[in-house]
C-alpha cells in the first residue's frame, strides 16, 4: 500500500457515515436485476445503463462526487481537482459504480460490488448476477501506488 494513504479508514468511514448510501447502491441493483428475464443476464448492457438510470433517478449518482472527497479524506490526501459525477472520477461498470482518485500517494479505487460476472464455461457466455447485499459486502476500497 502506498505511504500515507489508509484504505481501512475509507471503508470504516463508507460503513460508519454513509451506510444508508451504500443500501441505496444496492437497492438500485435489485430494480435493475428485477428486470431481467432470468437470475442472471449476459448483457452488460443490461447492467450498466440501467443501473445508471437507476442511481441517477435515485439521487445517488450526483452524490457520488461528495463521498469521493470524503473517502480521500478518510484516506489521509486531499484531490487536486473538483470531482465530477463522471470519468475519470465516477464510472458504472459492470460490477457497480467505481469512485477513482489519483493522489500524491497512488490511487484510491472504491468500487461497489452489486454484480459479480460468472464466466462461462464450454462456450457460454459470462453471465453478470446480482451480489453484494450488505453494506459490508458491497464496499471494496482499493489503494494503489502509481
């Protein structure tokens, strides 16, 4: 882990302050599974649009730039520019949203695990399903040198 910066404060301040955020992060993916056919998709364009519609209708998205500079803070760095609901900071991917940061330090990734793909086996292709249910379960906090 690069000097400085503390990825254990950034998940204890994202499961102690912003809890709630989180749920709404998962409640977002279960309206979005909900609307596939089958317990799984292999679309990732059933993924991530609609799970950015979602979190935008939700309010969540927009917040996202807030919690990004909380979660440099909890890290122990400060960003150098204004973050934004969009790349290079904010990204939903096809496992949920992604907060980057780079800092002096390396670079902070907190990533929202409420999808998991499967690869397939034989042929078939990955298959993306809903996962991370808990708070404890979707929050993944990454530090990395740069």
């Amino acid at each position: 882990m690069p000097d400085g910066l503390d990825a254990a404060a950034v998940r204890a301040h994202l499961l102690d302050e912003r809890r709630d955020l989180c749920s709404t992060v998962a409640d977002c993916a279960d309206a979005v599974a909900a609307g596939w056919p089958d317990e799984g998709t292999t679309g990732r364009d059933a993924v991530v649009g609609p799970l950015r519609a979602t979190l935008e209708r939700a309010g969540v998205l927009g917040q996202f730039p807030v919690v990004l500079r909380e979660c440099v803070a909890a890290a122990g760095s400060r960003l150098r520019a204004e973050p934004v609901p969009a790349p290079p900071y904010v990204v939903v991917t096809s496992v949920g949203p992604v907060l980057r940061a780079t800092l002096d330090g390396g670079r902070l990734v907190v990533t929202f695990r409420v999808f998991a793909v499967e690869r397939g086996g034989g042929g078939s292709p990955a298959r993306y399903v809903r996962s991370g249910r808990s708070a404890e379960e979707v929050v993944a906090v990454a530090v990395r040198g740069r």
